[in-house]
C-alpha cells in the first residue's frame, strides 16, 4: 500500500505521479467524476507519461501519440496503443488516499488489483 496524499490536495480533474515501492513503476493517480483512479504511468504504446495526459471523464489521452485509456479497465479505446495498461486499486482511510499496486503474475498481461481492506 502507498500513500499518496490527502484527498483535499488532489483536486477534482487532476492528476499525480507515484513511484510504486521500489519505484521500479510509477502510477498515475487520477480524481474525475467523483472517484479516485490508478493505473500504470506509462503509456503502453511509447513511454509517455500518462499522469501528464488531457482527462475526460473516466479517460486520460496520452500526451505523446493521443491514445485514449479508460481509467475503470486500463483497456485502450483507440489506437496507436493496443495494450491494455494494468489499473491499480485505491482506498481513502481517514482522508488520506492509497493506491494499492497490482502484482503482474504473467509478462505482458494486465492484473486488476483489488483493495486491500481498509480500517477506518
């Protein structure tokens, strides 16, 4: 579990950068329609930072090559990318914003993390 700040400081159409643990991979967070979102910050097409992408709703457009990503599924919605990134679960615990890195059991395929339970 990594924290990532209070929920006040990540504004509603904003986004943020974190490096996961051994900050071999950085996570882009997302607040957008009411929710809070993660998914890998790299774009699968080219390294482009996703956290840097134009957001629309549940989608961030990647700021190099414009592929669209949903945000739910990580799945792309138009190319260039054709791979899925991997989506991260997150939990607010006392007003404080958590993601929860997925663990990628097979190269190449996306795992969809489910939270951790959280204690109040």
């Amino acid at each position: 579990m990594i924290p990532v700040c209070r929920i006040e400081d990540l504004p509603e159409g904003e986004s943020l950068r974190v490096e996961a643990g051994d900050a071999t991979v950085a996570i882009a967070v997302f607040h957008t329609d009411g929710a809070f979102y993660a998914i890998d910050d790299t774009c699968s097409h080219q390294d482009a930072s996703l956290s840097d992408g134009w957001l629309e709703g549940c989608y961030v457009e990647c700021p190099l090559h414009a592929a669209l990503f949903d945000l739910r599924s990580g799945e792309p919605t138009c190319l260039p990318a054709r791979k899925p990134v991997r989506t991260h679960a997150v939990t607010v615990v006392d007003g404080m914003l958590y993601v929860h890195p997925a663990v990628r059991t097979v190269p190449g395929e996306p795992v969809h993390a489910a939270p951790e339970e959280a204690v109040a």
